[in-house]
C-alpha cells in the first residue's frame, strides 16, 4: 500500500471547533478554582488516594505523550519507560542531593528523561510511521531491564522496589493524601500551562506541519528533525514529571515494574480515547481509563455481591473494559474531547 | 564449536516458531492494513479451546475442528464488529482496536475455560536427535518442519490461488481493488480466518513446548521484531526476519548475557530491529511508502 504520508495516516489532520479563547481561559480558571479549594472540602482519603491522584498524574502522562504523537505525529510506546526515567532520576537527585529543594528534583528528573526521550528519539530521523514503535519499545525493556539490572539506580536495595524518601517542601510534610493531592496539583497545573503555551509557539506549530505532512513541512523550510527531536524531549519530559509523581505522590516506592509495557498502553488509550492532539483530551482519557476499572469494580461487586472469584471478576472486567475501548473508537473517532465540544455547543446555540 | 553451532541451530528452530507466529500478522496487515496486537490473544484462545477440548477426551482431530470452526466465527464476527466500522481509520487507531480486542478475547478465552495451566501433549517425544556433531531437540525439529510447511502452504495459497491474487491487489491499491469487483468484506474475514488457522497451528506448537497459559500471548513481543526487521507486508521477511532474530536471540542469551549479568532476551530483538531499521526503513522486504505532498 502506499501512501502519501506516514505520518499524516498515522494521525490525521483535524480542526476542532472550540468556545472561544478568553471562555477557555476562564473554564480553565473555574476548573482550577474547583480543584483547589472545591475538593479539600468534600474529598476523603480514598478520594485521593484512588481517584484524584492517579487520574491526575495518569492525565499528565497523557498530556506527555499527546505533546510528541497528538500534536508532533511520532508514535510512541515508551511512556513507561520515559517515567521510569524520571521517577528513578528523581530518586536519585533526592537521595545524592539532599539539599535539592523537591520542586527542582522534580524539574531535574523530569529534563532527565527528555534527555532519554531525546536519545530514544533519533531513530524517528530516519524511521518513520507505525515503525517507529519499534525504537520506542526497545527503549522501553531496554531501560526497564537497565534499572532492575544495575543496582546503582535503587541505591543497592535488596528489593526491586524501594520506598520513596519524605516529601516536604519548605519544611511543610506533604506526606498525608491531601499533601501529596496538592503537590500533584501543582505540578500538573504549572506543566500543562507550560504545555499550553508551548503548542501555541512556533515549536507547536512546527509539530503540526510536520505531523500533517512531513514532506510538505521540510518543503516550506519547517525544521524537520529539530521539530521531531523537540517533541520528543518536551513529551518525555512531562512523562518524566508524570512517572516522578506516580512514583512519590501515589505509590509511596520507586518500582521498575510499574513502568512497563502495560503503561504505555494505558497512555496510548489516554490520548487515543481522550483526543489526539489535545491537551484537555489527556485530562478526559485519564479520568475514563482511572475511573471505568473502579466504576466496574464497585459494580460488580454490586450487582454479584462476593460471591464469584476474583479472577472471575477480572475477567469480566477485562471484557467490559476492550469492549468500551472499542466502541469508543468506533463512535468517537476524534476522542472523547469532541463528544464534549459538540456538547458545548448544542448548549449554546 | 559445536556448542555455538547448537546454540545456532536451537536459535534458529525457535526463529521458524516466531516466523508463524509473525506470518498471522503479515496476512491480516496486507489484507486489512491493520497491526493486529490480538493475535497473541487468538494464540491463546485457540490453544485452550483445544486443549480443553482434548481433556473432555475429543480425539484430537475433531478438537482441532472444533476450534477452527470457532476461530473462523471470531474471523467473521471482527470483520463485522471491527472492521467495517473502522474502515479509513488511522493506523494508530487500528493498532488500539485490536488491544482492545485482545482484552475481550483473553477475557472470554479464561472466562469460560478457566485461567490454570494446561498440559498439551501433542504425542511427539521430546528426545535429542544427533545430527553430525550437535544435538537437536525432535519436538523442535518436529514443530520447525511443521511451521515450515505451514509457510510454504500458504505462501503457494496466496501466490497461486485467487484469494491470493485479490489479497495482493487489495494490499497494493484498497480502492481500485473494490472498483474492479473484489469483495473486501469476504476477504478480510477470509483472511482472519487464515490468521485464526495460523493462530492454532501456533498455539499447540507453542502451547506444547511451554503448557497453555496465558503467558501465550505474550508470543506477539517476541514476533514484532521479527515482522519490523522482516517489513510488515512480505511473508518471506516474516521467515527471514524470524531465523535472523531467533538466531541472534540465542547467541546474544549465550554470549552477551553473562557479561551484562542477565537475560537479555527482553529487549535484544527489538535493538536488532532498530538496527536493521536504520539501514533500511521498511524492513529487509516491506515496501518503501513513496511520499508525496
């Protein structure tokens, strides 16, 4: 089969008809008005511990990878990998450096990763379309394998995962749920406004010629492989921020196996059901790929009481779950974003 | 030296598996376009439909219809499902279609036969054969000389027939392929059919060697490098691509892993691909996309 442009088959050029610009900018403001002040009041440790961290997190980890495939067109399967960079980076900074305050060691971890990000990235010169997941994903068991294999990264800890050190900024403990909830927060406020401005720049604009045609872009004078690098260094850099927060603010240890293979999926899902090649998108495939398992959990707990076994229940859960992702896919083609921007819009007019 | 060209030869006998595993992929990518990650899903699920089957003392032949006849029903029933409604869609969007699919089918498969470990005995004995200086397990030679039929099968099925010829024409050119009467909808499920066929070809080969366990599915990491280095249209590359990593695979285990101080079978394949990538970008036998403005 040939095609006019990988790259263009791979994520296809769309517009998507969002309110206004200064109504963007105001949602935003109540949305984060709403999780600053709206939830302490109401969220109990559950709430945070299993819903509003990870979804959080899991959204910026989205919002990584939808930085290098969503809006820059380079396909992607080393998320997991990339976050394990960053939480292993992070650990390490916070470990050797102690006099590092923790806002830098999580800026540091996560430039750490877009340095991986970069490395793993220039394949992608040469590789182009759905072959680039292969670069990826042997960076993906490659660095995996690399920081269960050499002991140096865990600081020689006899188990493969180790306990994260305390966090506190400015002598304030944020160890309690709503500690860690505000950290999170912050941090996927301050990246994704970062984000923000920096698909609105000419570098963002630079990903979208090149994603909507490579060819087209290099013939205009559009920096190629300096857009491609780029995406990949600012996308692995957020999941490095991301994988530093899932790692400290949600599992409480530092654990190669949480980054694997099954990671990168997730964040594929994330941005492939959210919308591809939006930031909001990220924050909604997060919360459906966070919260179906719960939802389906407390269903079927619900509705078979404790009866069936659990690997039963799984199953049945593992079915539901493809399932969803399917129709999803089939209904929805430019995510769950549109869904709501069409929504949007039937109440305004 | 006989120790390395054992090594060689074990390498190599496990790369002719990895080809047939790597062949259901390049059938349903010519036909559909689509990088189907459920195959490893379909490996099991025709690995533990057998099996069971053959535990409620089927004979092994009417077991082995059985789920043929279900393996071309989930043909029929994801053209219908998957498919047609993402017909024109993105690549990406396939590839996450068929995740999808591979959860329901893996999900099914264990719902309704149960998660444990099965053993398969395919009556072959897993004796050494000497053959001049090295020695060769029988079951791999077996299941290699098998695989290796399989192969030669359908290549001659899909150069000779005119399934084949269609096949080949909907992979060059989807549209002008529909406009000249060929029936896409017939072909795809036809093609998934086949897919599902090598599905349970490969899932008692392996299934015999390492039980039948959902570990199975885990047979599509170890056949994606061989398909990049291989391209993801030509069926030759799937068996060149599956000797060349097989082979590496083995001697890299042997050789590298010990100075690295562990197995290295996780990621070695796939920094082999990269490799092969580099110097060609469609893999040794896939065709070169022409890029246009």
């Amino acid at each position: 089969m040939t095609s006019a442009s990988s790259a263009a088959d791979l994520v296809p050029g769309r517009r998507l008809a969002w309110p206004a610009l200064p109504l963007r900018y105001a949602g935003f403001a109540v949305l984060l008005a709403l999780a600053v002040v709206g939830v302490p009041l109401v969220a109990t440790d559950y709430w945070y511990n299993a819903i509003l961290i990870p979804f959080l997190i899991m959204a910026l980890a989205g919002l990584g990878l939808n930085l290098t495939m969503g809006y820059a067109g380079q396909a992607s399967l080393g998320t997991g990998a990339f976050m394990a960079v960053g939480a292993y980076a992070t650990y390490n900074l916070l470990l050797r450096l102690p006099g590092l305050p923790l806002p830098a060691s999580l800026a540091l971890g996560g430039l750490i990763a877009g340095l991986a990000g970069l490395v793993i990235g220039l394949p992608s010169l040469r590789i182009k379309g759905f072959y680039l997941i292969a670069p990826t994903l042997a960076g993906q068991f490659l660095i995996e394998w690399t920081f269960n294999q050499v002991g140096w990264f865990s600081n020689y800890a006899s188990s493969s995962s180790i306990s994260a050190p305390r966090l506190a900024i400015l002598g304030r403990d944020l160890s309690s749920p709503a500690g860690r909830y505000a950290l999170t927060l912050s941090s996927v406020a301050v990246v994704t406004a970062i984000a923000w401005r920096l698909v609105r720049s000419q570098t963002g604009r630079n990903w979208r010629a090149v994603r909507d045609g490579e060819t087209a872009a290099a013939v205009i004078g559009v920096p190629v492989a300096r857009a491609k690098l780029s995406a990949f260094f600012a996308g692995a850099t957020v999941c490095g921020v991301a994988g530093a927060l899932w790692a400290f603010a949600y599992l409480g240890t530092v654990d190669a196996r949480s980054f694997d293979l099954d990671r990168s999926f997730q964040a594929m899902f994330i941005i492939i059901i959210g919308g591809l090649g939006s930031l909001g998108g990220s924050f909604i495939g997060s919360a459906f790929i966070v919260l179906t398992p719960i939802l389906l959990t407390h269903l079927s707990e619900a509705v078979l009481g404790a009866g069936l076994d659990g690997g039963q229940v799984s199953n049945i859960q593992r079915v539901i779950f493809g399932a969803l992702i399917i129709s999803f896919l089939i209904k929805e083609p430019n995510g769950l974003v549109a869904l709501i921007v069409r929504l949007w819009r039937r109440l305004v007019r | 030296m006989s120790f390395f060209l054992e090594t060689l030869a074990g390498g190599l006998l496990a790369g002719v598996m990895y080809a047939l595993v790597a062949i259901g992929f390049v059938l349903i990518y010519k036909a559909s376009g689509v990088f189907n990650y459920a195959q490893g899903a379909m490996v099991l699920c025709a690995a533990l439909t057998f099996v069971t089957l053959t535990e409620r003392d089927l004979p092994f032949w009417l077991a082995g219809l059985v789920t043929l006849a279900i393996m071309v029903t989930l043909a029929v029933a994801v053209e219908r499902v998957l498919l047609r409604p993402l017909v024109n869609r993105s690549q990406m969007t396939l590839f996450m279609a068929t995740l999808g699919l591979s959860y329901v089918i893996e999900g099914i498969a264990q719902l309704l036969m149960g998660a444990s470990v099965h053993e398969l005995d395919l009556g072959i004995p897993d004796l050494p054969v000497a053959l001049g200086p090295i020695q060769l397990s029988r079951f791999d030679l077996v299941a290699a000389a098998s695989a290796g039929a399989l192969v030669i099968a359908l290549s001659l099925f899909f150069e000779r027939t005119r399934i084949g010829v269609a096949l080949r024409a909907v992979a060059d050119d989807p549209q002008a392929a529909l406009s000249i009467g060929i029936r896409l909808p017939v072909l795809w499920a036809t093609v998934w059919a086949v897919a599902g066929f090598v599905a349970l070809v490969a899932g008692l080969l392996w299934g015999a060697r390492q039980g039948v366990q959902f570990s199975l599915t885990f047979v599509v990491l170890k056949a994606l490098p061989v398909l990049i280095i291989g391209g993801f249209t030509s069926i030759a590359g799937a068996i060149v691509g599956g000797l060349i990593v097989g082979a590496a695979d083995a001697l890299a285990e042997i050789y590298l892993g010990p100075l690295l101080g562990g197995s290295v079978s996780t990621w070695f394949a796939y920094l082999l691909a990269v490799a092969f990538l580099l110097v060609r970008p469609a893999g040794l036998f896939g065709e070169r996309a022409i890029e246009r403005v």
